[in-house]
C-alpha cells in the first residue's frame, strides 16, 4: 500500500494495492505494521463503527478530548464520501485548515487521523458506507463538534443543501469553541502522540 501525509500534520491517505481478476478483487485496507512505520506507532484498535448516509449528507466536524482523544482509521466499502480532516490544534502551524480525500469503493483509500485533529465527511452517493477504526470507544461527555458550515473554517462541502443533524446543526463555530477553551492544544496532543511512541 502507499501512505502518503496530508498536508495537515498527524493525517494520512492510504491507498492500498487491489488485486482483481474475473471473480472479483482482494485487497489489504489495513496493516498494523505499515501504518506503524509511517506514524511511529501502531494503531491500538478498540472500536469499530460503521456509518450509512444519503447524498448530501455532512457528518461532523466532531472531535475529542485529548488525552486520550480518538484516533480514526476510515474506509468507504460502498459509494463514495468527500472525506474532510480539519486541523482543531490550536497552537498548530496548520490551525483552522482543512484537506479533503475522496473515499470511494473503486480507488478503496482510506484516511487516518490521530489525536486531536476534526474529522467530517459529505456523502456524495446515496448509502454511501463508512467504517471507522477508532483508538478509544465512544465517551459522549469528551467528544465535541465544531459547525461544519462555519465560515471561518470555509469547507467547500460538494452539496448544494448539505444535510445536517440537529447536534451537528446546533454546533458551535471555531472562534466560539475556542474562546470557550474547548479546542484540543497542540502541545498537549504532540506529547499524547510522543507517549504513545515510548508504549
């Protein structure tokens, strides 16, 4: 497979090799050992969840507290999604930026994300399906979300009437986030990141 950084520090696109012929195709969407050597750690996997959206669909931008934050490792097995990683560290050199990979069930990429940075996605298929290996389960009193339609964070999500949740909708924009000090920092998520090194 090929693992390519992002420009956002701490994300990465992997592409994996397929192999098909007239019966179908395999392929490996995953290897510890790969990832690893790319992020200097492996991934401890303690959750899977699997996501199904209409076209148009914006999920996140959701978050987690850090430590110990929630690492993403994302597949799309059916349809295709505009995945989005948004720098939410502030302190970072890349704060407030975003980069999007398409994920899709042809090319078959998937994206990792490591502690602390903003994870959303459009659909842009109907049942576009997602699973997501995550390095923590699911805490809802550590886990936030920043307004995907904010301005200031200007992601150009491909749907003209982008489908919201109400907790999503509800969400608070960047600048409010983080003068409420509820932004993960970037000091502290680079020593979580170091400590996981030395395990």
């Amino acid at each position: 497979m090929k693992i390519r950084q992002l420009s956002i520090g701490g994300a990465w696109e992997i592409t994996p090799v397929q192999h098909g012929d007239p019966r179908g195709l395999f392929t490996e969407v995953f290897r510890v050992d790969h990832l690893a050597a790319e992020i200097g750690h492996p991934l401890q996997v303690r959750q899977t969840n699997l996501s199904v959206s209409a076209r148009g669909v914006v999920r996140g931008v959701h978050f987690a507290d850090v430590p110990p934050g929630q690492a993403k490792y994302i597949t799309c097995v059916r349809g295709a999604v505009l995945d989005v990683v948004v720098d939410l560290r502030v302190g970072s050199p890349t704060f407030g930026r975003w980069e999007g990979v398409q994920l899709d069930d042809v090319d078959r990429r998937a994206v990792y994300l490591s502690e602390g940075l903003g994870h959303g996605f459009c659909s842009l298929t109907d049942d576009a399906t997602l699973t997501y290996m995550v390095s923590e389960t699911y805490n809802p009193t550590g886990e936030h979300a920043v307004h995907p339609l904010d301005p200031e964070l200007a992601i150009a999500w491909p749907a003209d009437e982008p489908l919201l949740s109400a907790r999503d909708a509800a969400a608070p924009s960047l600048a409010r986030t983080r003068e409420a000090g509820g932004l993960p920092d970037y000091a502290t998520c680079q020593r979580y990141t170091e400590s996981l090194r030395s395990q």
